[in-house]
C-alpha cells in the first residue's frame, strides 16, 4: 500500500494512527501542501480533490477521506477494533468522531484559510479569531457528549481506543498549536492526554513524521 501524507495534515494524523493500531505497514509519500504539491498533476490524478490523505491499495484503488480509509482499514484488518460491537455503540463513537472531522476540522483547512485570504481579504487577526471560534466550539460539543456520560471511560467510548479519540486528538492538536487552554474541558484534555501516552498515538504526532521540519520537531 502507498500512504500519501503531510505532517501537518490533520486528516493524515487520523490514518497514521490507525495504521499504527493496526499495525499494517505502507509506503509513505509525502506531499507538500505548503510547495502546493497536492495541486500537481500527478496528485490529481490519484485524488481529484487534491486533499489529503490518499490510500492506494496493493490492486492501484485509490481510497480518499481519512474516514473512509480507516473504516476500511477497520473492517480489512480487524484487531484491534476500532468501532464498538454494539450498534448505539457504534453510533456514538461515529458521531464523536464526526463532530471533528465534519463539523470542526473542515473549517480550520489550508484551502479555507486561503480562501479567506485571497478571496476574502481578513487581516491575519480576523483569520485567528475564526480559527479559534471554531476550535473552541468543537472542545466544548465534545466535552458535553463526554463528561459524565456512562458510557465514557479511559477513552472516548469505554477503555480503549476507538475512532473517536482518533478524531480527538487531532483536534486538541490544533487548539494546543492556537495555544487554546483546555483547562475548561478537562474531559478532553485527560483521554487526549491518555491516547498519546500510546506509541501508535505518539508516533503518529506531526511533530515526530520524516518530512516534518526540524524547527517543528519535539524537543
């Protein structure tokens, strides 16, 4: 398989965990989205959407939107699972993990920011402030389905590690990149917290990938 990846491309955060979890190996290519790689020819051709990730199989068929790819990756490589055995289970992890990945993240986006840029015109203080409204409000509808819920554990849904702490630390990621205190979700902040403690989690980070830029390395 050929894993088509960015460091800091949140979307390409989710599927490395996954692979990570699931331990399945591919080959990495790294697309550039600062040097507008993904906007080649050559990258088109694998995603017309010019977005990342991308996930070619081993047969040449192309799998795009991190979802979907994990969701195949969920049923092709089975342990661990990543979705709960039971349907309202299942349906609840599905909907923590979409609150981030169609509500919040899609708004914090290199190719929104430069619309709101070119087409726009906001001045550097505008764009930081819609980041930082949409980040906040993803921090605060998950704390509300997490805190207190019974079904919470460890993790987001029980004690290990399903889709939606995948979802979920992606986006603490980028509120932590703001320098967004979670001090008001604490919630959050603990299974984020617990989820990096795992190698698959922490190994995924943008911060320790091989195109990652040195002055953006762990220290």
């Amino acid at each position: 398989m050929q894993f088509f990846s960015f460091w800091r491309s949140l979307a390409s955060f989710r599927v490395r965990i996954a692979l990570n979890l699931k331990g399945v190996p591919a080959e990495v290519v790294f697309v550039d989205i600062d040097a507008d790689a993904h906007r080649t020819d050559a990258y088109r051709k694998i995603n017309p959407q010019m977005a990342l990730p991308a996930l070619v199989t081993d047969d040449g068929t192309v799998l795009f939107q991190s979802l979907a790819i994990i969701d195949y990756l969920d049923e092709t490589y089975p342990g661990p699972p990543l979705l709960p055995p039971d349907p309202l289970g299942r349906a609840r992890v599905r909907g923590l993990a979409l609150i981030v990945a169609c509500e919040g993240h899609p708004l914090l986006t290199p190719r929104v920011r430069r619309y709101l840029d070119h087409e726009l015109d906001l001045r550097d203080s505008q764009q930081n402030a819609w980041r930082r409204h949409w980040t906040i409000e993803t921090l605060a509808a998950l704390e509300g389905h997490l805190a207190g819920h019974n079904a919470t554990g460890q993790f987001c849904h029980g004690d290990a590690p399903t889709l939606a702490d995948i979802c979920l630390v992606g986006h603490v990621t980028a509120a932590m990149n703001q320098q967004i205190s979670l001090s008001p979700w604490p919630t959050v902040k603990r299974i984020h917290d617990t989820a990096m403690a795992l190698p698959a989690f922490a190994k995924s980070h943008p911060s320790a990938q091989p195109d990652t830029p040195e002055a953006m390395r762990a220290k």
